[in-house]
C-alpha cells in the first residue's frame, strides 16, 4: 500500500514504492542514519558505493540466503558499532501511540508469553528465549550495566496485543528487564509470525533506568532484531503459523523496509535450537548515549 511519508520525511513519489523515490530520497535515508556515518566512516561517495552494494561486507547476506551460520557471521558488526536506530512501528505500547504499558505494575518480567495485571490470556506457539548484550559505546564498549530493555512482538496469529483486533483486551508478549552486570538481559517468549510487508522481527527500546521507562522520549536506542530464515522456516511449518508460510515467501530480508539498508548484516539474531526444544535468539546490542536518537515513532512496523 503507498505511503505518503517514510520516517517522517514526505515521499517524492508517494504512488511509487520505496525503493523507487530516487537517489536523492535514497542518500537521505542513508545520511539520516548515524550508523553509517559512525560506525563505518563513510562519505557522500562511500554511501553511494554501500547503496549500490559494492563492500562485501554487507552485500555477503544478500548473495545467498540467510542461515543461522550467517546470523553468527553478522552479529560482530554490532560490537563494534552503534545499533540501528528504527521505528518503534505503530504498536509500541510505550505512550507514544495511544496504551502505555510501560505505566502498568508487573511490566519488569522475564516471561512475557501471558498478560498481567487485569488480562489473562496467553500467546501460544515455538518456544523462544531473547538474549539482548548491550554495550555502552560511549563508556569504551564496556557492559551497560543498569539499563532498561523494554521488549515487544505480534503473536503466532501476527497480532500486537493492545492494538490488534481479538487482542486489545491482552498485553502479552511486552516486557522490560534490567541489564545485569555483564549488559546483559534475558526474555522467555514465543517466535513471532512473519506478517504480510516485513521480515520477522522483535522490537525493542532501551532506557537508561527502570524510572526512566514510563515517557517514551527517555529511551537512548530504538531498534529491531532480525530473525533468520531457516529458523523461521522451521517455525512456520508447525500448526498455528499456517499465515506466516505465504507472507515469509513474499519477503526478503534485503528488500525489508527496515533491515533492508544493510541486508540485517547488524540486526540479525544468532540462533540455535530446534522446534522441539525451542530457540534462543542472542543479539549484542551497542547503544551510544552521546549521539541524538534518532529512532522511535509511529512510522513503519
């Protein structure tokens, strides 16, 4: 379905898809993006040189399909340099787009398969265990000790609890942990599905403390983790995925409209396990607290 923006910037050919706005909408999604001007040093002709895919390391994940060897291969980008910033996508439960439940007394968990508080329900479907690492840049790359991650995903059915229709009344499949000592947090949920218009995805935020989560425009990164394909298509196989079979074979995860500017090569989770025992997702996560955020927002999903 057209557009009329992109992350807040109007479209100059809203009839058009994406990809085909022209060079000059092109260079500005890519200058907008401080990982490129950070993290790999780029200027105006190495952005051009990245978007036409010329250095191997991010037109790798393009060449061949995804696999949870390459989601080990592309997970060190992300040590050394900054997280993406992203859309919150419109069912951030953060404030920021109607329901905060960020607000809400038991949203510090670590299993995030039911909801808490006044709703009962329970998101169904693969076991999955999140591992987020999260490094402060701005600190040498040392274990950001203390922060708040707050995580949220659709269900098996691609459904966002508190926004989508049957699961307005649940708020499954939302929570916040605090990085221990190592950066690390760690979340017990489900595998998402793969909705119509986007690669398989989990969303996250990160906050400098857990007081700090209750307003939305406190948190220091937006961002999203990329979930591989044969994993995902091990999933989607089983009873209760039966939608998300179609819409994994109408998408790529180079054309996705959030990973697609570098194939996921930061995004993309490290997975191991199986249908039977679950999946653990892991993704280090490098936050820089003396750059602007530039993520969040309704834009996207």
């Amino acid at each position: 379905m057209p557009h009329e923006q992109y992350q807040g910037r109007p479209l100059p050919r809203p009839g058009e898809e994406l990809v085909d706005q022209g060079l000059g909408f092109d260079l500005g999604t890519l200058m907008g993006r401080r990982r490129v001007l950070k993290a790999l040093g780029l200027g105006i002709t190495g952005l051009g040189l990245a978007a036409c895919g010329s250095s191997p390391s991010t037109s790798s994940p393009a060449s061949s399909p995804t696999s949870s060897s390459a989601a080990a291969a592309a997970t060190p980008a992300a040590t050394t340099g900054e997280i993406p910033d992203e859309t919150a996508g419109p069912y951030p439960g953060d404030g920021s787009n109607g329901p905060n439940v960020l607000d809400d007394s038991g949203i510090v968990r670590g299993d995030i398969r039911s909801s808490f508080g006044g709703s009962s329900g329970t998101a169904g479907g693969v076991p999955m265990t999140l591992e987020l690492v999260v490094k402060d840049l701005a600190g040498g790359g040392k274990p950001f000790a203390g922060v708040a991650v707050y995580v949220w995903h659709c269900d098996r059915e691609g459904r966002y609890s508190l926004y989508s229709e049957g699961a307005e009344d649940q708020n499954y499949l939302r929570g916040v942990q605090i990085a221990d000592a190592d950066g690390t947090v760690r979340f017990t949920s489900i595998f998402p599905a793969c909705y119509s218009g986007r690669w398989p995805h989990v969303h996250f935020e990160v906050y400098p403390d857990q007081a700090s989560i209750t307003d939305a425009g406190n948190a220091i990164s937006t961002s999203q983790v990329a979930l591989p394909q044969d994993a995902s298509e091990q999933v989607y196989a089983q009873p209760g995925y039966e939608s998300s079979v179609g819409n994994l074979s109408r998408v790529t995860l180079q054309g996705d409209n959030v990973f697609g500017d570098d194939g996921g090569a930061s995004q993309l989770g490290t997975v191991t396990g199986d249908v039977a025992s679950g999946y653990a997702v892991s993704l280090t996560v490098g936050v820089d607290t003396t750059t602007t955020p530039t993520g969040g927002g309704r834009p996207g999903r």
